[in-house]
C-alpha cells in the first residue's frame, strides 16, 4: 500500500513537471506565431465591435461561397444540357437553361451585394 501510494505521489510530480515544461515550450513557440488580422470593420472598439466585425466578415465569406456554389450549379447545369442538346438536337433547352443560369447568376451576386452593406450597419 506505502508503495503504491509513493509510486502515485512520483507520477504526480512528474506529470506536474512534464505539464510545467510544456508551457515553458509553449509560451516559447507563442512568441513567433503573426498576429491576428483585425476586422473589416471595426466600430468604436472594444469586444462587442470586434466580434460585431469578425460576424460581419464571416457572412460577407459565407455571400461569397454561395455565388460560387451558384455559378457552379448554373455550369454543371448548362454542361448537362448542352450534352443533351447535342444528343438530341434540342437546343431550345439548352438555351432556355443558359439564359436561367445566367439571370440566377447575376441575381445572387446582386443580393449579395445589396446584403453587404445592409450588414455593415
């Protein structure tokens, strides 16, 4: 029992040693890391502004991602179509599905342009 507890008390010193260390190494490597970029826009400062300007980063990116999603959509789309056109001879769908793509297309990245500064507010 002795022994077991004097093992038990040798392992908590060296865990504690190996924990210690390990932040000695980890403030060290902290110390050559960049810095954080700081948001688009930033308002008066402080937290609530800061988080209120990395949110509004975020969804400007999340706008974005969906305008390429939807231009890749519209692609794969006509892609589809125009295979089938040339298979079929029927290019009135294919026509019909580039001029959808591309009023799609320029409708989301309007909204998205119309959303930017509605979020900057």
């Amino acid at each position: 029992m002795k022994l077991d507890r004097k093992l038990k008390q040798v392992g908590v010193k060296v865990s504690q040693s190996l924990i210690l260390a390990g932040a000695g190494v980890g403030q060290g490597f902290a110390q050559g890391l960049p810095t954080m970029d700081a948001p688009s826009q930033v308002g008066g400062g402080g937290l609530l502004a800061t988080a209120q300007g990395y949110v509004y980063d975020g969804a400007i990116l999340i706008g974005l991602v969906l305008c390429v999603v939807a231009f890749m959509v519209v692609a794969s789309s006509s892609v589809a179509s125009f295979k089938e056109a040339r298979e079929r001879e029927t290019w009135g769908k294919f026509a019909v599905t580039a001029m959808v793509g591309v009023v799609l297309i320029v409708a989301v990245v309007w909204l998205a342009t119309v959303a930017a500064p509605i979020l900057s507010q």
